[in-house]
C-alpha cells in the first residue's frame, strides 16, 4: 500500500525542490525517469519527464528555446521570462512537490528554477497506445469505423469532434494511491440533471482504493455497489457516435483512462436492448431489427425453461402442437440435458476467446458438427435439447450488451431449475421472480424497468417504434426518450 503524504510546498532553493523529487521518484533506478539540467543568465533551470509518455519532439523544441535564451532585461525574473518562452497551449504553475511528482507521472514537463517556489508544468503528454479501429463487439452494416481507444485524451478527442457545444464538460479526476488513474466525467451542462452529476463526481471522490488494475470495471463497483446482482447497472460501448448521442440526451459518461470502454449512466435495462444498427437503417426496417432483437433476447431467457416444461407437461399442449418434445426416451433427464448442452456451448465460446483468430473457425465447426452429432447419436442428447439450446444461445448472441446476455443466462439457469422441480409452477414462480427482481432495481436513482416501472407512454412508443428523426425529443434529467439514444 502506498503511504499518504501530506502536502509539502517547493522550497526557493533548487537543490532542495531536486533532492526531494529524485528520492521519492526513484531517479536512478528507473530508466524511463529523465531530467535535464540548462542555465539561464547563470541560474540553473531543472527539467522532468517521463520517457514514453511525453511527446519528445515538445521536449526538444523547448530545450532548443531556451537554452538560446538571452535576457536583457536584468530586473525581470528568470522564472517570468522561461514561462513567457515556452511555447505551448497549455503551461500551469504549480506550488508543491505532490502536484510536481503527480505532474510527471502523469506524461508532463515540469520546470524548476532556482530561487523561485513554484514550477511550471507543460502538458505535451503522448500516451502509447493504438489507432481508433471499429470495436469487435459492437460493428454495423453502416456508420463510422472508428472506436474508442485506451488513451483519454483520444478519446475525449473523439466526442468533441461529434459535439461542439460550449456546455460540454470533460472533469478530470484521479482515483488510486498508487495508480493515480485519470478519470473522465463527461455531460452537457445545462442538459445532464445536476444532481445526478454531483453525485457521481462526489462517489469517484470518497474512492479510497490503492491501484485500478481493472480500470473501468473496478471503478464502477465502487461507485454503484451492486454486490452480487448480476445485471449491469451502466452500459459499456466502444462507440463515440453511441457515446456522443447518449450525451446529448443528458446521460453523464465517465471515461477511465486505459480503458477502451466508456461507463454510460444512468443505463436502464432499455438501453441494454439498443444497437447502433436500428439507427443506421430507415424507421420501418429499424423498427424490424428491433424487434428480431427483442424475440431473441426474450428466448435467450425463457425459450429452454418453456420447453422443458411442455416437455413434463405435455397435456397443456394443444393438439396441433403435440409434435413438440422428445420422441424416444433417454438415461438422461432433459432438465440435465439441458445444462449440459448449455454449459458445453458456454465452454465453446470461451474457448473461442483464447483461440487464436486462425483456428477458431475451424474450432466452431468442429464443436458444432462433429461433437453435436456425435453426443445425439450415442444418446447423450434428444437432438432436440441441441436445436433448442442453439436457438437459445444464438437469441444470447443477438444481445447487444454482452454484461446482459451473462445476466439473463444465469437468470434462465434458475428459472430452468425451478420448472424442473416444480413444474408449472416453478415456471411461474422463476419468471415472476425475475421480473420482480428487475423491478426492484435502481440505477443511480433511476428505476431499472424504465419506462415501463414507472410507465412512461412516450418512452414507450419510442421503446416498441423506431421513429423518425425529426419526432426524436429531448429529455432532461437523464432518462432517454428520444431515439437519438443508441
């Protein structure tokens, strides 16, 4: 754990200032530390980097300046006339050793001179990273291929290129003792419901933690402190068009440096059934889209509990139907069959994660054909448990928040259960439960089943329809409405 320090302000006496930075930063040991040392009218002037966070172009153009820098005016202040010389957008006095060490950590130049208690720090970070490439989980037919990366200055970037409004405000905080990890609230003053702002910025402030290794993820549970429920309670995208919309419907994002996702709040279980492709296409085809997306997600929950009870209670069947369920029997429950087949698809697709891109088609077709096949005909699976958890997982997959369709599965794992010890009325049971338990929810003060708990008419219409354009509204306060919401 790192040690608090209280605030220490930079002594007139360079030499002092320079002791104390190269004892607490490790000068010497650590490679990517540099300092330079010039001398303006004879007094000594310090430079302080980070190698491989600072653009180095900005770090030569400033030495080249002043060292042929000649004053002529004996009465003016050496540190006056450097401030005046560096020539750059962004250059800030600052008045401790803790704001000069969080400076240079953090990618910027810091400048001492001797006989002045205060330095100057330049803001010429350059953080590694990659380019702005369309995100793997989130692409379209249509629209714009570039995404968000792990770099925060890109990625605010990004958003002020879509809104240029004077109101847009980007806070920048920091959260860890030892990471010292930026963090970004972004919101549309005037637009995003105050309160609600305030209260976000006030629980990244009370975070009391040492490092953010999961960065966005971490940061989120401190601040909502969901425990273990398993529904998200923000929404992730890697899209700036998605973010930027979002924020002009008065949601309030927060941008974690070394995070390529951006926290979208208050997110209702709504805003997880959205998709950038319905906005992509006309009204009439995205209200389609919308609702193929829909059925499949409603299956991914209730499609295999459904079955399972049809498949223990075939007299409910109507006649014309009677052809579903198992024809032949088998040594194996179906409710087994069922977790089984679900559980194995549910290996295939991590597996598909660590596969490397070259192998895991054939890896797939392998699963799929091969091992499907293979598990009915020695009787380990009906082969309609496969067709059914196939259609179950692929509803799974047509969800657009990957966080939701996890939540929904454990949430059929359950009300599977329940059906398969209590039969309908498990069922009922399970899914009156689910929903309830939706209902109880609450997203920074926001209800979870918005618009639907409260009901919100026009919310709805806007839920069910894609309309167009030109009847998208605006709605303060954070709850979205208006279909430029992705």
């Amino acid at each position: 754990m790192t040690i608090k320090t209280e605030s220490t302000d930079l002594s007139q006496k360079l030499v002092t200032n320079a002791n104390i930075i190269k004892d607490r930063l490790g000068f010497g040991k650590s490679f990517d530390l540099g300092q330079r040392i010039i001398y303006v009218n004879k007094v000594e002037v310090q430079l302080y980097y980070v190698n491989g966070l600072t653009d180095t172009g900005f770090i030569q153009m400033i030495l080249d300046d002043l060292i042929g820098l000649k004053i002529e005016d004996k009465n003016k202040p050496v540190f006056k006339e450097v401030e005046e010389t560096i020539v750059h957008q962004s250059v800030t006095a600052i008045l401790t050793i803790e704001e000069v060490i969080k400076n240079i950590l953090s990618g910027l130049i810091v400048v001492l001179v001797d006989g002045e208690a205060k330095a100057l720090a330049v803001d010429v970070r350059s953080y590694p990273g990659r380019g702005p490439t369309e995100p793997d989980t989130e692409r379209v037919v249509r629209g714009s291929r570039d995404g968000f990366t792990e770099n925060i200055i890109n990625n605010t970037g990004l958003i002020r290129r879509r809104i240029r409004d004077e109101n847009l405000r980007n806070e920048i905080l920091q959260v860890g003792e030892s990471s010292k990890t930026d963090v970004c609230v972004t919101y549309i003053k005037g637009l995003a419901n105050e309160k609600l702002v305030k209260e976000i910025i006030d629980r990244i402030k009370k975070i009391n933690v040492d490092g953010m290794s999961m960065a966005d993820k971490k940061l989120e549970e401190f601040i909502l402190k969901q425990g273990y429920n398993p529904f998200p309670l923000v929404r992730y995208s890697e899209r700036p068009d998605v973010v930027a919309n979002h924020i002009i419907e008065g949601h309030v994002i927060i941008i974690v440096d070394t995070s390529p996702s951006v926290i979208i709040t208050p997110a209702t279980y709504y805003h997880h059934m959205q998709h950038a492709e319905e906005f992509r296409q006309t009204p009439s085809v995205g209200t389609f889209l919308r609702w193929i997306r829909y059925i499949g997600i409603f299956m991914s929950v209730f499609l295999l509990p459904f079955w399972l009870l049809l498949c223990n209670v075939p007299e409910i069947l109507p006649e014309k139907l009677s052809y579903i369920g198992p024809k032949e029997t088998s040594n194996i429950p179906i409710y087994l069959q069922l977790i089984i087949a679900d559980m194995g698809i549910e290996f295939l697709r991590m597996a598909s994660i660590h596969t490397p891109n070259a192998v895991s088609t054939s890896m797939g077709i392998i699963a799929a054909v091969l091992i499907g096949q293979v598990a009915i005909d020695v009787g380990l699976f009906q082969p309609e448990v496969v067709l059914y958890t196939a259609v179950s997982m692929i509803g799974s997959y047509a969800t657009p928040s990957y966080e939701l369709a996890l939540a929904n599965k454990l949430a059929k794992f359950v009300i599977l259960i329940l059906t398969a010890i209590l039969g309908i009325k498990g069922f009922m049971i399970g899914s009156t439960l689910f929903i309830l338990f939706l209902a109880s929810l609450s997203t920074l003060n926001t209800p979870y089943l918005w618009p639907f708990i409260p009901f919100d008419g026009r919310a709805f219409l806007h839920f069910i329809i894609r309309t167009k354009a030109s009847e998208s509204e605006k709605k303060k306060g954070g709850k979205t409405i208006g279909d430029a919401t992705l």
